[in-house]
C-alpha cells in the first residue's frame, strides 16, 4: 500500500500456490476467481523453482477450454505462460492439446 511493489517472501510457496488452486477451483464468483489467478500467475513467476512442478496443468487448459469470459481466459493464458517456465508442466499441456486451444484463441481475440 506504500508503493513498495518488492514481492514479499512466501514461507510455503508450494502450499500458498496449491490452496490458490482449490480455492480456484471452488469458486463461483467470477472477480474472485479472476484474483486466484491473477496470484497464482504472479506466485508461480516468483517461485517457480521453489513450486517445481505442477499436477493440475491439463486441468487448467480444460478450464480455458470451457470458459466463455474473455477475462478469465486471459487470466488462464497466464497462468499457463507462467506454468511453462516449469519444463515438466510442457508435457501435460501438450497432452491436452493445449497448444491447439492457445493458438485458436489468440487468432480469435478481440
């Protein structure tokens, strides 16, 4: 709130980054899922070596595959351009053609 834009350091990234997912996960309302993203992007980015890494890739590209807000794919996007600083998370999204459904949506972007 000061100006201070230095990231603070997480005790638990991997732990911070894994309930940043469920709440995801169980959220209904939209803004709010827009900021677990938005920290899990920003955490992931941070941390990556810390987190290693990640279980729910392919899980990620189904939930850009369903979405229908732009919003939330951009924020889905994200998460997966941070995600792939991470070689091991490459596998699962190649897996769930992920690289497919980026490509069609960045065509089709407004």
């Amino acid at each position: 709130l000061d100006g201070d834009r230095t990231p603070c350091p997480l005790h638990a990234p991997s732990r911070f980054f894994d309930e940043l997912y469920h709440m995801l996960l169980s959220e209904r309302v939209p803004e709010r899922r827009l900021l677990c993203l938005h920290a899990m992007a920003v955490t992931y980015a941070a941390e990556h070596a810390a987190i290693g890494a990640f279980g729910g890739t392919a899980q990620v590209v189904a939930l850009l595959r369903e979405c229908v807000q732009w919003a939330e794919a951009d924020r889905l996007m994200q998460l997966l351009h941070e995600l792939l600083l991470e070689r091991s998370n490459s596998r699962p999204l190649l897996a769930a053609n992920g690289e497919r459904l980026v490509v069609a949506l960045v065509c089709h972007a407004p």
